[in-house]
C-alpha cells in the first residue's frame, strides 16, 4: 500500500484527501477541510488564494506521510506573477462582473464561430479568454511576468517550479484540441501573449519537490514529489468513472453539472458550437465532450437564502410536489450570479407562465426536475453530435448523495443511473498519482480498481420518458 495526498479545491470548500493504493485496494479518507470564501473587495469579487493555501499546508500537515502530493480545482481562474514570482493581487472570481461585454469585443477579432472551430470551447462569460481581454489595460496586468492556473499556483508555492497542466490550460480556450497544445495564430489575433503561461504539463508529470520550508511547516519528510494530476477538478472526476465499457456518459454533479461523453477526438461543427457544446482534454489524450449546466448551485443559493433549513427534510418536502410541475432553463447564466435565488426562480416560471413555486419544497422540486430535464438534453444531444450511443449514465461527485436528483436523471434520460464515486475528484486525482508512480496500469484498470472497491447505486429508470419529453418542448417552447 501506498498513500497519496490529494488536494481538490471547490468553489465552496477545500479538502486534503488521503488515498492508500494497493494492488486490489483502494481507500480514501479526509485529513482536512477548509471552507472556501470568496471575498466581494472594493474592486471586485476575489478568492482568499493565502487562505486557500493555508488550508492546503494544515492538511498535508494532518495527512501524515505521503508517496506523492497533486492538487486539482476549478476551473478558468488564474493568478499572475512579477519578476520576482510573487503574487500579483488576489485572483480575479469567474463569478466578477469584469467580463461582461467582453465576447462581443473578441468575436468582432475572431467570430465565435471561428473561436470555436480553432478551441472547441462551449462559450462561457468567464472562459479565461475573455478574463485575460477585460484584465487587459490594467496596472496589475502590465506587471505580470507569468500566469499560473490556480492549481498550478498552489503547485508553484509548494514546490518552486512552475508549469501549466493540460487538463486545465484546455479550459482558457487557448488551447487546439487537435493538437493539444496552443493555438498561437489565435493567441496573436487577439494580441495574448503565450509567454505568460508555463511549460504545459501533463497527467502524471513530475512537478516538483515540496520545498524545505514546506516541509517544516507541514511535519513532512523528505522529499516529496508532487505529481501533476488532471487538475481541472472535472478531469480528475472523469478520471474515476467506474465505466466498464466505452458505451457511457457521465455526469460531474455538484456546484456545476457537467453532463458528456468521453471521445478520442473533439467535435467542432457549427451544430455543435450551436448546441454549447465544449471539447475539454483529458486523461490519455481524450476529449471530455460536454456541457456546463448551472448544477446544485441553484439549490445551494436557495438553501443559504433559506438560512440552512436540513437538506433531508428538503428533499422529502420535494419528492412529495407533483413532478415537472414548473421548469426552469438550469443552463441560463441569468442564475450565474448569487443572490436572491429562490425569488430569480419564481420570477422565471411567472416570466413563462407556469405555475409559481412558494414553498421551498415546491422550490427545490422545480430545481431537481430542472436539472434532471437539462441532464437529458445534454445526454441525448451529446449522442447525436458525436454520434456516439450510450447504455448507462455514470454520475459521480457531490450530486450522488442527492438519491432523488439521480432517480429523476433516471427517469428523464430513459436509461440507468450508476450512482458513485461520491469523492470522484479526489480519486482520480489519487488514481493518476498512483499509476505515475506504478502502482495503477492504464486506464481501464485503472476504472477496474474503482468499479471494484467503491460503493455505486444502480438506479433504474421508471415511468417512461414521455412527459420529459412534453416538459422539454414546454420549455424550448418559451
């Protein structure tokens, strides 16, 4: 057996994760977790990176000895660096208002279509893209020597060494999915200079060592390598899919819902610019293939706004309220920023004329059906575009313990729903570092190793797919 430390960093909250690999085996447990705050400043909404990190170095300190340490986390954001390699200011929120109306400045230099035809990337206010365009002009902006994903900034801190993970640097929408490295005549249309990133990395690289200082301030011994995993948080999720087949789609629930497929090469056709769809990279030169749906943030907004009413008592209030009663569109960036989420939900089923929900039972019924509604369409359109069938739904992450959510995504895709891994970042954040280092063969025994030891549900679809079906033409009818 051997352990490895997996840092996964959410929008919400972090956690250093501890996972112990054997030939047959495979444990995970948590050494630490830390909430995430982001913090509205005279300049904008920004993330507390110094709290972050903290956090990271009392959880290798509570890990205990470990093989090897990776890190994964969200997506887009960024830190820059001086000269010197220090921090630049506190990272800019994908959730900021800097980017509004930014798009609209960058297609009139490239037309979305061409954007997409040259990244495959869905189009998303915050894509890093736009997010280095709004910066541009900027005091902070024209002292930055280098750009540092926020993985690879933790990654740098820990080790001195800097680099730019693929998983993730395919989510600036810099990247040519085809080629897999960076799209310079794109770049240069739009006046970015590549030099500001570090060397691309892959899955399974080296990244370092932990630094002395590290050391004695986490209690470990030396060294310590840390080893460059899928550090977008959703590669390293589909990473621990427990597929047995090719023939699946998966669904990263949580904060987000990403809903997709897995394919050898990305799909870049104008239908499919059409339809959101994005072509991210992951492990083993793969393509996730998939779509951003607004996910359990809308029912976590609720919930804060609620004052924490218990989640149990919720969804049993919901299982109870008539199904598809009132939809909403839970990909409309209308629900992207926070604030007064459950009257934003009532206003769009009163904008549509449908029933208004009041209760919070009512409410989060409306968000559960909605996202069990928009898990159907990414999941069937995602077939036809890539012309790749699919005979089970795998979801994974935070969104499993939800039992309802994954019956209604059941029920609406018409197809069964293996529930699990709940931790499915971490794991496969743990499952890269471990075959880096041999004790994981390829991919599919990799998959093996997690079908075999980790607790899945199987949820059959039940009551036939047609009133989805109405619910979905309601809703595109409007």
């Amino acid at each position: 057996m051997r352990s490895y430390a997996a840092v996964d960093l959410g929008a919400s909250s972090g956690r250093v994760m501890v996972g112990r690999v054997g030939p047959d085996s495979l444990e995970l447990a948590e050494a630490h977790r830390f909430a995430n705050r982001p913090l509205r400043v005279p300049e904008g909404l920004r993330w507390d990176v110094l709290s972050l990190y903290a956090g990271v170095l009392d959880g290798l300190r509570a890990a205990g000895p470990v093989d090897s340490v990776g890190i994964d986390s969200w997506a887009v954001d960024y830190g820059l660096l001086d000269g010197d390699g220090a921090l630049l200011g506190n990272p800019v929120h994908y959730r900021d208002t800097r980017t509004e109306g930014v798009a609209e400045k960058v297609w009139a230099t490239v037309p979305a279509a061409e954007l997409y035809a040259a990244t495959g990337l869905q189009y998303a206010p915050f894509n890093t893209l736009y997010q280095l365009v709004a910066a541009r002009g900027t005091r902070q902006f024209a002292h930055a020597e280098r750009l540092l994903l926020i993985p690879d900034l933790l990654a740098y801190w820990l080790t001195g060494e800097q680099g730019t993970e693929l998983t993730n640097a395919s989510t600036t929408q810099l990247i040519d999915p085809r080629t897999r490295t960076w799209s310079s005549g794109l770049a240069a249309r739009l006046g970015i200079d590549l030099e500001l990133f570090a060397p691309l990395r892959q899955p399974g690289d080296p990244a370092g060592v932990l630094r002395p200082e590290v050391l004695e301030e986490t209690g470990l011994t030396g060294p310590v390598p840390v080893t460059a995993v899928g550090s977008h948080d959703t590669a390293s999720a589909v990473a621990a899919v427990p597929a047995t087949g090719e023939r699946f789609a998966y669904i990263c629930t949580g904060t987000w819902s990403l809903a997709g497929l897995e394919l050898a090469a990305p799909v870049l056709t104008e239908e499919s610019r059409a339809a959101n769809f994005t072509n991210e990279l992951g492990l083993d030169g793969t393509v996730r293939y998939l779509r951003n749906i607004m996910g359990l943030w809308l029912l976590q907004e609720c919930v804060r706004a609620w004052g924490d009413p218990d989640l149990g008592v919720l969804l049993r209030e919901a299982a109870a309220v008539p199904a598809l009663r009132s939809v909403v569109d839970a990909g409309d960036a209308a629900f992207l920023a926070p604030g007064r989420m459950p009257e934003r939900i009532a206003e769009a089923c009163r904008a549509t004329g449908q029933p208004v929900p009041g209760t919070p039972g009512e409410i989060t019924r409306c968000i559960l059906d909605s996202l069990a509604l928009a898990h159907r369409r990414a999941v069937e359109d995602a077939q036809r575009l890539a012309g790749h069938p699919v005979d089970v739904v795998h979801v994974v992450g935070g969104g499993t313990r939800n039992a309802l959510l994954c019956q209604l995504t059941a029920d609406a895709c018409g197809l069964p729903v293996v529930a699990g891994p709940t931790e499915a970042a971490a794991l496969g954040n743990v499952l890269v570092q471990a075959r880096a280092h041999g004790m994981v063969g390829d991919r599919a025994d990799l998959r093996g190793l997690l079908a075999r030891t980790q607790p899945l549900t199987r949820y059959e679809p039940q009551g036939g797919t047609g009133r989805w079906r109405e619910a979905q033409a309601r809703l595109a009818a409007r």
